[in-house]
C-alpha cells in the first residue's frame, strides 16, 4: 500500500476487502478494519482478521484466524506485521 493512500479521507478505490482493511487500522479504526476483514472467507482476510485480534489482545481468537488464515501468530512487533501484510497483499 502506497503511503500517499493512508493520507486520503475516503478509502481508496480499488482496494480489495483485506487492503481496506489495513488501511482502516491505520487510520485508528478498528471497528471498521474489523468489519471490513470479516466481510471475505479468504486466506487474506483471515490473516488481516487475526492481525487485528492480536492488535486488540484478543489471543485465543488471533490464533484461531491465523490458523485460518494456514499461519502461526508471529513474534514481530504489531507495526512490521502491518507492512509484511500490506506488502503480500
């Protein structure tokens, strides 16, 4: 995700479910990550759910979308798993 597209007010077009999730994270809405993350039965989406169930604490539940998602909680900090997301995606 280029860093000009975090510095919109609207979310960008074009942006599939996972993408527009992260961009809403870092624009500090976790409601609207969440929904946007939930909103997809894919792989992605599951890895940006879990992502932010770990950002919320919420481990038991992060680990279950990792597992969805065929990945394991990472020991990165919250900041470069964001970036390795939005890079892969």
């Amino acid at each position: 995700m280029e860093p000009t597209m975090l510095r919109q007010c609207e979310t960008p077009d074009g942006l599939s479910a996972p993408l527009a999730a992260l961009w809403w994270d870092a624009r500090n809405d976790w409601a609207r990550a969440h929904e946007a993350a939930q909103s997809v039965e894919t792989a992605e989406g599951a890895w940006v759910h879990a992502y932010l169930h770990r950002k919320e604490g919420d481990l038991p539940n992060a680990d279950y979308w990792y597992r969805r998602a065929g990945r394991r909680r990472p020991a990165v900090p919250l900041e470069q798993e964001w970036a390795e997301i939005a890079a892969a995606l």
